[in-house]
C-alpha cells in the first residue's frame, strides 16, 4: 500500500497509508486526541476528519480550543440543522443555501408563507431536540448524474442549479446531519451532538433574491448567531442591545443631522446639524493633509466612458456604475459618460498636465471626491451603504523607493486622525501577491518588504492576508474598533504600477529616460457618509464637543433671564462656540430633558440667580449633576473645547 508522509507542526515527521484521515491520524497520536479532535488543517486548509489524505502533507489537528476552526465548524452545522429543522417542520420548504458569516449564518428558503417570529421559536425549540439526539454527521462523494438523480427527485430545483454551478474537475460531496442530507464543501463537526444547544439564537427574517439576482425568485433568509459557550452568545445579544440603541439612523432622527427618502434612494440628504457635523469633519481632514504635503485637487462628476476604457474599470466595474447619455450637438450618436465611482483615473489626468520630473516626486494630490455607485436596493443601509458619497482620497505618486517612507507617513497620519476621533485601537491588515498578478516576483519581494518595514519601523502590530491582494500590487487595509467591540474597515492603502501604465504616467528619472511612477491609492475615514455613521455609533450621539453640531444651549429659567441668556450665548459665539438660546415658557427639566435627547453636549441654565451673580449653572450630556461657573470662565473653558484638533 503507497505511504504517505505528514509533517505536524512541531517538524516531526509520520507515514501513514494514503486515503487515511484525519481523524484516524488523531487516534493514532492518543484516544483523548481522537475524542477531542473537531478538524484538521491540512497544507493551510481546513479539512474534515472524515477526508482522505492522499499525499505527503502538514497537519494540524484542531479542537475546540482553536477558536477559529471551532466557530466556523459550529456556525456552518447550525446553519445545515437549521434546514433540517425547517423542512421537518414544514415538508414541502425548498432549501437553497446557507453560508457562515460574521458572528453566525443565514439559510435561504422558498416558501409561500413568510416566517414569523412564532415561526422562529419553533425552529429553535426543533434544532435543540435535533442536537439533543446526538446523531452523527456523514460524508461521502457522489457522481454529478446521482446527486442530480437525487434532488430532481425530491423536488429541490435550486440544488439541482447550484449543482451546474460547481466547475466540473470539483468533487460533489453530500452531508448528513441524522437522515437529513445537504450538498456541501464541508467541513462539518462529527455529530450534531457536539453543537452547544444553550449558544445560540434565531435573530430576524430578511427577503433575499436567489443568487442576489433581482430577476429570480424572492426567498426568505433566516439569520442566526452562534458561539462556542452560553456567556460568549449573552455577551453579543447584549452587544445587539447596545447596538441597537447607538445605531445611527435612530440618533439621526433624534439629533436631526439627515434623511433618505424613495426618490433618492441610497443619497443622503443632510440637514443642518447633520451638515456641520460634514463641514466640521471636513475642515479637520484638510488641516490634517495640508500639514501632511497634500495638494487638494477637484475633478468631474461626469467623465467620457473613454477614460474609463483606458483605466479598466468600463469592463471591470460597468455594472456599478451610473450611466449618463448625452444628445451633443451635431453628433450621429449619443456620447455616453458615467458619474464616476472613484477618484483615481481623474487624479491620473492631473498627474499628467504637464512634464514631470523626479525633482517633482513624491506628488500628493487630495479630493473630497463625490463618487456614485449602484448599490442594490437590499445592500442599502442608512449612511453605511449608499450609492451616493465623498471620499478623503488621495493618491500619492512616487518612485519605487519612495514607497516605504510615504507609506510610514501615511500610517502615522492615519493614526494621528484615528486618535483625534476618539478610537484608541485599530489593526492592519497586510494583503500579499495573489496566484494571478503582474510583475516579477523580485517587484513584489521589494514593495511587499516595503509596506512591512513602514509598518514595523513604526513599531506596530499586523496579520498578513496570503493572497489577498490586487493583481498589480499589495495593500493595506485599517480596521478600527469602536466603543462596544465592533470592527470597521476604514483606511487603505494600495501600491498600483497598473493604472500608470495604461493611462501613459511618466517622470523623467536622474538619469534623462522616462519611467513610470508608482500610484499609491489611500484613504483615511473612507466615505464620509459612512464615517459618520460609525462616529455615530461609538459615541452614541454624544460627539465630542468640537465636532457635535449644537454644541450649547443657553436656557433661560425665567422670562426675566431671557436678555442674560442672549448675552451668554453671544458672548459664546463670539469666540467660536455653536451657541443657541431656549426662551421658551416651559420648564427647566423639560429644556433639559429635550436637549438631551438631541445629545447636545453642554446646557446652561440662567436665572435671576445667576443673572445678579453673573454666573451659568452648566449641566453636562450624560451627567446628573450640575455646577456653577462665572461667565468668563465657561467661555474660555468651552472656547478652548471647541477647537479642531490641530
């Protein structure tokens, strides 16, 4: 019988007979082991313990102590249990599919009758008594005739589909949980029993077009989360709870900062709160890049589908993409142009105004562009997703050895900003050559090492994403962490010899000959809409002072403190302070109590006390008590608070 050799990660080398598995390998090394063991990861891929291992390789088993492997197993037998529990409850069902996602899954069903929460608990209460059962869960490999033999037969046309959609080298594999089976890559746990019946929970019912094609049918998708333990799963309902309280679209009603509405969908209309906060934000932004070499450019909304030919994009990226037809004057056909969805083909254009030569390297150039792009209804959501939205985008072109000081640069800029808005933690993701690409490997070699060693010269964390970067080069891509654990992916930054190239950018080098420049694509906040919407959600609505949009309020106590509490707020205005007065008949707690609600941080109440003294009684967002200050004080103190951080 052919051997095979396994290398296991402390170097140590085994042979073994050729189809053994993973799970056999497990119970050779000990029974506990054997017991213990949930999966393998096998030359970097997560492996089943029931498949077999046909040539020399490493190995890694894993258990339930491996978070990553574990999660992803647990979530993805819930997502095949849950299946079984609907068409158990409801034969006639039709299942598609149901993949892992953050925190969970989803399945989608076609069904006549939409679920209902009633629906959920049910399916809940089945799943249990299907884990309780502790039945085991099979694989085996099936010819394509058989499997679509079997799902004709059973009336499942949207497996049969996926089916055709499997290239034809793949092997077609089928999954028991109990007798219910399913068309699945795997890997999959050893038994329902090994799921935590008290960790997970049924959340909500969303319309879903198969395949995310508007033009098939409309299923249901169900979503569920779950985790390894019952604390880890309180834990994330309560961080729902939370959630749900912070999310931005709630605090934009209340703080009346914008609204969408049907005959814009996805395009933000900002009202007056809301666009100080933009401007505010804005203004801070291009502080920070003044001081940081950046030289601010604007370029059309409109551009010819010409430019977007030579960029690539027109094929690569048509289908999201706004499309303008213009009747020109005297033309046989109509010009056809697309309101941009990215800055960079037009920020080329700038570039190439002109001779430029070495001397004139490293060139930044800045836009708070205004991109469009289609996004499907269902992807919409509030400033998050829209199809209408302003970058702080620049790019930045240099020489191949500029790349790791501009990069270095960049972060520490990136971190200045991210501090000043209050998140503390952000992590970097580094994404390496993928399989197909451009260059020669020593090119990668030198700007790959380049983009580590600015982050290393730094001093700073990062995880490398093998494989996950552009065909033309490597990026780096910057998650924050908000106030209740979230992560946001923000910042960027691309190295790109591609779109030089094939829109003609060229410098004269020191040695006379013309070259091409390297075009470092990179943002900070991303989409301003977005942003907003995540500043939102950390702070609850209580922005910091410089950047709330109704930063005071001067609320009279008695009709005869009206003129002071003009005075106060003048007085305020006048140094720079977003001041307002409430004059109205109505009682002091009640100002408060509204104000509050509208999350402005800072409420000064006068009465015919404070008026003799010349003081304000200063009532803080989120604080229960109040605090007496002279006048002169309270405008130094909230004049030097209502500076933009420098």
């Amino acid at each position: 019988m052919a051997q095979i050799s396994l290398t296991f990660p402390d170097g140590n080398k085994r042979d073994f007979p050729a189809g053994t598995t993973p799970g056999e390998v497990a119970s050779s090394i000990s029974t506990s082991l054997g017991k213990k063991a949930i999966s393998a990861t096998v030359d970097g891929k997560h492996y089943d313990l029931q498949w077999p291992i046909d040539a020399d390789a490493t190995i890694a088993i894993n258990t339930m102590q491996d978070d990553a492997a574990a999660l992803e197993l647990i979530r993805h037998d819930f997502a095949h249990v849950m299946a079984r529990a609907v068409q158990e409850l409801w034969p006639n069902v039709k299942v598609t599919i149901g993949p892992v996602r953050d925190q969970g899954w989803f399945y989608d069903f076609d069904r006549a009758e939409p679920f209902t929460p009633e629906d959920l608990g049910q399916i809940e209460a089945k799943m249990k008594q299907i884990i309780n059962a502790r039945e085991p869960v099979k694989t085996e490999v099936w010819d394509r005739a058989r499997v679509r033999a079997h799902y004709e037969a059973a009336g499942e046309p949207f497996k049969v589909e996926l089916l055709d959609r499997i290239p034809g080298d793949e092997p077609i594999r089928m999954y028991w949980h109990g007798p219910w089976m399913d068309l699945c890559r795997g890997p999959h746990l050893q038994s329902t029993g090994q799921l935590p019946a008290d960790a997970f929970k049924l959340t909500t019912v969303a319309g879903a077009y198969w395949l995310g094609d508007s033009t098939r049918p409309m299923l249901q998708r169900i979503y569920g989360v779950a985790f390894k333990n019952r604390e880890d799963l309180k834990a994330h309902m309560t961080m729902l709870e939370e959630a749900a309280k912070r999310d931005h679209r709630k605090l934009g009603r209340e703080m009346e900062l914008f609204h969408i509405q049907e005959e814009a969908p996805g395009m933000v209309f900002w009202h007056p709160n809301g666009w100080q906060v933009y401007r505010t934000l804005e203004d801070y932004m291009r502080g920070k890049q003044r001081k940081g070499g950046y030289r601010e450019i604007r370029t059309p909304q409109v551009v010819d589908r010409v430019l977007w030919e030579k960029s690539g994009h027109w094929e690569a990226y048509r289908e999201n993409m706004f499309i303008v037809e213009v009747d020109e004057e005297g033309a046989k056909e109509k010009r056809i142009n697309a309101l941009k969805p990215m800055n960079c083909p037009c920020h080329v254009q700038v570039y190439n105004q002109g001779l430029k030569s070495y001397r004139d390297l490293p060139l930044r150039l800045a836009e708070f562009g205004s991109c469009h792009r289609y996004e499907s209804s269902g992807s919409m959501h509030g400033l998050m997703r829209v199809r209408g939205f302003v970058q702080d985008d620049a790019h930045i072109f240099c020489t191949e050895d500029q790349i790791e000081e501009e990069c270095a640069s960049f972060i520490a800029l990136l971190s200045e900003v991210y501090r000043d808005l209050g998140f503390e933690k952000f992590d970097i993701k580094l994404s390496t050559r993928p399989d197909v690409r451009i260059g020669t490997d020593e090119q990668w070699d030198k700007v790959e090492g380049a983009l580590k060693g600015a982050i290393e010269k730094l001093g700073l964390p990062y995880e490398i994403n093998e494989g996950d970067g552009a065909f033309y080069g490597p990026k780096l891509d910057f998650k924050l962490t908000d106030a209740i654990g979230r992560e946001w992916q923000c910042g960027t930054f691309q190295v790109d010899p591609n779109l030089p190239e094939r829109l003609d950018a060229q410098f004269i080098g020191e040695d006379g000959a013309k070259h091409r420049p390297y075009m470092l694509h990179r943002a900070i906040l991303g989409s301003f809409e977005r942003f907003i919407g995540i500043l939102l959600e950390n702070y609850a609505g209580k922005l910091p002072f410089w950047l709330a949009p109704r930063q005071v309020v001067v609320a009279a106590i008695v009709s005869d403190a009206d003129d002071y509490a003009r005075e106060v707020a003048a007085a305020l205005k006048a140094v720079g302070v977003r001041a307002e007065t409430d004059l109205r008949n109505e009682k002091i707690n009640y100002k408060v109590r509204e104000h509050s609600v509208g999350k402005v941080p800072v409420i000064l109440a006068v009465g015919m006390q404070e008026v003799g003294a010349r003081t304000v009684s200063v009532r803080r967002l989120g604080e229960t008590r109040t605090e007496a200050a002279t006048l002169d004080d309270i405008v130094a103190s909230l004049s030097s608070d209502a500076k933009i951080p420098a």
